[in-house]
C-alpha cells in the first residue's frame, strides 16, 4: 500500500519507545474537506495532529512518525493507561462528522484503515481490547469516530473486538427496562471492557454508556441501560477473556 509523508509539527519533542505503543485510536477529521484537514492537522498553531489520515478514496497520508508522540487524543483514558498520546497511535479518517454532515464511511477508507491496523497491530502486538475511538476514550468529550463506523467489519478482521449475540435477540431486548440492581454490575463490566468511569455525575455517566452504544450499539444511542446493552457487555467480556 502507498502511504504518502506529508510533515506535521505537532508532536511531542522527544521520542518514545516503540515498547510504549499499546492502543489505536480512530477518529474522524469532522471537517468540511480534506484538504481543511490536512492544513488543520499540519499547522503549527492548531496543536492537533495523528500519526495517519485516510481519505474517502483509501489514499494514505502518514504524517507524523511512530516513535514520536502525536497530539490527537487529549484528556483521555482506557483501562489502566492515561493522557493516551504517549501510548497510542492516532488514525484520522476524512469524514464532516456530526457537525457538518455525517456520512457512511466509504468502503476504499475502511479497507486501507484495516490494511494499515493489521500492519499496526502485528508490529507493536496491539491487544484487540485495546482497538477503540476516539468518543471510547474520551466520553465526555468527543463522539468520533460515531455511530456510522464499522466496528463490527473491523472486528471480522480481527481487528478490535465485537459481540456474539444474534440479532434477533438482540432487537428483543432493545428498550427492555432493567431492574435497578442490575446497573451497577453493568457499570463494573464497561469498566472492566477499558471505559474509565470516575465520576458520581449522572450526565457523565450517561455520556459514558452513550459511547459504549455508538461503538456496540449503534442501532439506539439514549445513554439508558436497558437489557439489550447488559447482554452486550456481558458478550464482549466473555470474548474478552478467550481473547
Ligand atoms: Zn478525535
């Protein structure tokens, strides 16, 4: 696959190892065009910026290097690891996102992205829990890459991790109300799948559940858990551990 270098200055000074790399995170551009993007993404004032760029064709941009430490997750955590730049390799995918026109991901985008996850993910031995998006480690934040991604193609795959429940089922127990004891094993699980949760504000966590559901329940995104997004979890874990 051709990747074309394009030089982005932002990112940290000094190098990190290739040892530090343990998740990517996916986001989208939310822009009106690519080239915005790129100007964005390369300028020094703007201070953002991810290691790749992937536009609506699958053409590959590289802009800054894996060993340096790209400015593209902010305030951010999944699972034991913190302020996620140090740790990650950011991929920004051409899209005008929920603020300018949300559109389905194009199929040429998506099968360079997954060329380039597997090549990431065989180097640095990326662990499938540790795939996720930009809204996953930052949910009260962001909501890229949103609900229009295909997680679950990304996980046929094997990139990233994706339930095993049928969908009749699932459609069955979708807006199925939970018993109040239920919510805080729930709680526990997303914590347990990576979504860090600290917070005793019901908007936070309301936020939080809505992230899980853009990324494993796209079909309804309200922030309420109800049976289907219990059963979900619980499905997820499970592939976790055989994982
Ligand atoms: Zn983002």
């Amino acid at each position: 696959m051709k990747i074309k270098n394009i030089y982005s200055p932002n990112f940290n000074q000094r190098k990190r190892s290739y040892k530090s790399i343990k998740l990517l995170i996916i986001h989208y551009t939310g822009m009106q065009s690519e080239r915005e993007s790129l100007i964005r993404l390369c300028n020094p004032k703007s201070k953002v910026s991810s290691h790749f760029l992937i536009n609506q064709k699958g053409k590959v941009y590289r802009l800054i290097q894996d060993n340096q430490i790209a400015w593209h997750a902010g305030i951010s955590s999944w699972a034991k690891y913190k302020n996620l730049n140090r740790n990650s390799i950011g991929i920004e995918l051409v899209n005008k996102g929920h603020s300018f026109g949300y559109t389905n991901f194009k199929k040429k985008q998506i099968s360079s992205l997954i060329k380039i996850c597997k090549k990431l993910v065989k180097k640095y031995k990326i662990k499938k829990k540790n795939v996720v998006g930009h809204s996953d480690v930052a949910p009260l934040r962001k909501i890229d890459p949103g609900e229009k991604f295909p997680w679950k193609d990304l996980a046929s795959k094997k990139i990233g991790i994706w339930h095993n429940c049928k969908t009749e089922l699932l459609t069955k127990y979708r807006r199925v109300k939970v018993s109040q004891k239920f919510k805080p094993k729930f709680i526990n699980n997303l914590k347990k799948i990576g979504y860090n949760f600290n917070s005793n504000k019901k908007a936070d966590l309301k936020k939080t559940i809505k992230a899980f559901q853009r990324h494993y329940r796209k079909e309804l995104i309200n922030g309420v858990i109800d049976k289907e997004c219990l059963i979900i979890a619980k499905s997820i874990l499970k592939k976790l551990k055989n994982s």
